[in-house]
C-alpha cells in the first residue's frame, strides 16, 4: 500500500499513513482533529546500480559496438535482397 503524509490544521503536526489510492484518511493520530491535508509527496525513483569498476565511457563503447554489429549483419541481409523499382 502506498504511504501518503498528513499535515494536521489542528496541532501542526504531520505524520505517515499507508492505505489505498482511493481512501483518505479522516482523523489526526495526535489530537483526532478532522481538519487535515494531504502533503503532495515526490514519487520514489529508483536507478539501476553500476557495478564501481564500470565506467561510462565503457558502457558507451560496448553499447556502440553492439550497435556497429547489429547494423553490420542488417547490411549484409539487405545486400542479399533483390529489390524492384516499379517506377
């Protein structure tokens, strides 16, 4: 479930509650005010971890290599096409 915050109008206080995408939650756990508002949260984003001995330069290099084959073998495959011109 995801975890949304509170802010309290009554006592100023804020504090963390998890339940679904549709519910509110309608009671301060500190003082069980009913004048409360949801703080806007930032999603979490989550990156893939590089191994430390990797560089960037290198990724880059494999990754255009990588790419100089896939386009070598795509050349060679139309090369063996025979293509008509209906002009």
């Amino acid at each position: 479930m995801p975890k949304y915050v509170y802010k309290c109008n009554g006592c100023d206080e804020h504090f963390e509650v998890y339940h679904g995408m549709n519910e509110t939650h309608e009671k301060c756990i500190f003082c069980s005010a009913i004048d409360l508002n949801r703080v806007p949260q930032m999603p979490l984003l989550k990156r893939s971890v590089e191994p430390k001995d990797s560089k960037v330069g290198e990724r880059v290099e494999a990754a255009i290599e990588e790419n100089r084959a896939i386009l070598k073998q795509a050349r060679k495959e139309a090369s063996r096409e025979y293509y008509r011109d209906d002009n």
